[in-house]
C-alpha cells in the first residue's frame, strides 16, 4: 500500500549499449531496483537507452545523473 504523502526521488539514467540482450538485462534490473517504495520514499527511475555512444551524445544537454557505458563501445 503506497501512502498518502510521500516523497518522489527522481533519478534519470542513459544506458549506452550496443547489445540487445545485455541492454534488456540491464534496463529490466534498473527498473526492478528504482521504481519502489521504501520508508515514505518513492524511488522513479527514468531510463534512456541508446546502442551507440553517438546516439547518446546529443542528448547529454539533458544533464543525466548517470550514465552506464558498454566496458567495450
């Protein structure tokens, strides 16, 4: 049960990688951990992926708070 008042955490990540099943495995577990609550506190994660570091690069003026990059790209 979600209570009446809370605080939302907002948290925006790009995930670089060139990999289709990789990248479903990783947006799958991002997601599964963030978008929770946990003691008044609702976590909301906003995930961007991109399958190459050129795709990524125009949308960086966004400001993400993370980026996870492909080890090998």
């Amino acid at each position: 049960m979600q209570p009446e008042e809370y605080y939302t955490y907002q948290l925006s990540v790009f995930l670089v990688e060139d990999n289709a099943t990789m990248r479903l495995l990783v947006e799958k577990n991002l997601q599964q951990d963030f978008n929770r609550f946990s003691d008044g506190i609702q976590y909301r994660l906003q995930l961007h992926s991109f399958t190459t570091g050129e795709a990524c690069l125009p949308h960086l003026q966004e400001k993400p708070d993370i980026v996870v990059l492909d080890y090998y790209l």
